[in-house]
C-alpha cells in the first residue's frame, strides 16, 4: 500500500485488509466496465468498441489528480510512493507482446481473472495460457536475461522526462483523453455504420 495517512489514522496492519477491500472493488468495476467480454475489449482494435480506452483513461485521470490533491492536503506522500524502475527496451518488447495476446486472446491477465469470476471458460482458457506462459518464461530466463535489464533508466517518472510539472502533466493529459473520447466516439459510430450497412 502507499504512505496513505503518513500520521497514523491508517496503520500498517490495515494494509492487507485494505488491498483486499480495494481488489474486490476493482474487480466489480472491471465487471460492471464489460471487461469481463473479450469482444469488448478486443472491440477496441477493429475500431467498434472503445470502452477499454475510456475506462483506462478515466482510471488514469481519476487517480493522477486524485493522488496531487491527497499530496496538496497531506494525506498521501508521493516522495514515498515507490516507483518500479524503467527498462526501456524490454518493456517496449513485453508492450508488443501484451498486446498480440490482448488481440489474440482477447484479455489482458487481470481481466482473464474477471471473466473467471463471472464463470466464462474463454476467460479460464486464456488463465491458463497465462500460467503456462509463466512457467516458460521462468524456465527460459538465463537465455534473455542480459536483454531483460537492458536500457535501465532508474525509477523515473514521465515528468522525470519531459520536464513539465506534475499538475501541467495531469491537464495536458486529461485534455488529451477528453479529445480521445470525442474522437473515438466519431469513430466508432462510423464503423458500427458501415458494420450495419453490410450486414443488411
């Protein structure tokens, strides 16, 4: 969990109670989403469906000020908040990856799990894919593991990066998003129009 309350109203031994409390919430919330359907989510590639991206970007926003503000009030202490470091290549290549198999598959690990809850065998199918592709992975590692840490860029952040301030970051990106959900709300009204026109 994060430095949430640094003075003590929330202590440690809440921790687990809390992510557990926080893990069934986001369950329901990817459930009630409709990222429990593959379609849905795989809508998203072919163009007619693109709830995946307003959610992730409702998500990011909704956290994103939400975490400046806990900062600005003091009841959460971002210097404290540990951030996995980045490895540049192999994450652009596990990137590609993750989203042959969000194509192919049609979920993403987390969601699999969603679609298990609600008892969808596609959902236990792509779980179990998941674990096997662990195993390999785990079995394979000394063959790529000098790519594996390769282009270490220390626990930056994209603010790190490009220099702007966390609260400028947060509005260009919730500008951004509100022009993703006009545009892709365009898009999706014209391709499910023309998936009608040649249906009939």
């Amino acid at each position: 969990m994060g430095p949430l309350f640094p003075n003590g109203i929330i202590t440690g031994e809440w921790d687990f109670v809390i992510a557990l409390l926080l893990g069934i919430i986001f369950g329901f919330v990817l459930e009630a989403s409709g990222f429990s359907s593959s379609r849905n989510i795989t809508g998203v590639f072919y163009g007619y469906n693109f709830v995946v991206i307003r959610v992730f970007f409702t998500a990011v926003i909704v956290a994103m000020v939400g975490m400046l503000y806990f900062d600005y009030f003091g009841w959460l202490d971002l210097s404290k908040i540990f951030i996995l470091p980045t490895f540049l290549s192999p994450m652009i290549l596990g990137g590609v990856i993750m989203g042959v198999g969000f194509i192919m598959g049609g979920f993403c690990p987390g969601t699999s799990f969603t679609a298990i809850a609600i008892g969808k065998l596609d959902g236990l199918v792509f779980a179990i894919g998941l674990f096997l592709g662990i195993f390999v992975f785990s079995l394979s590692f000394p063959l790529f593991e000098n790519f594996f840490v390769s282009g270490n860029m220390g626990n930056v952040t994209l603010t790190d990066v490009t220099g702007i301030s966390a609260a400028w970051f947060a509005m260009a990106f919730t500008v951004v998003a509100l022009a993703a959900f006009w545009g892709t709300s365009i898009i999706e009204k014209k391709i499910r129009k023309n998936m009608t026109e040649h249906t009939f």
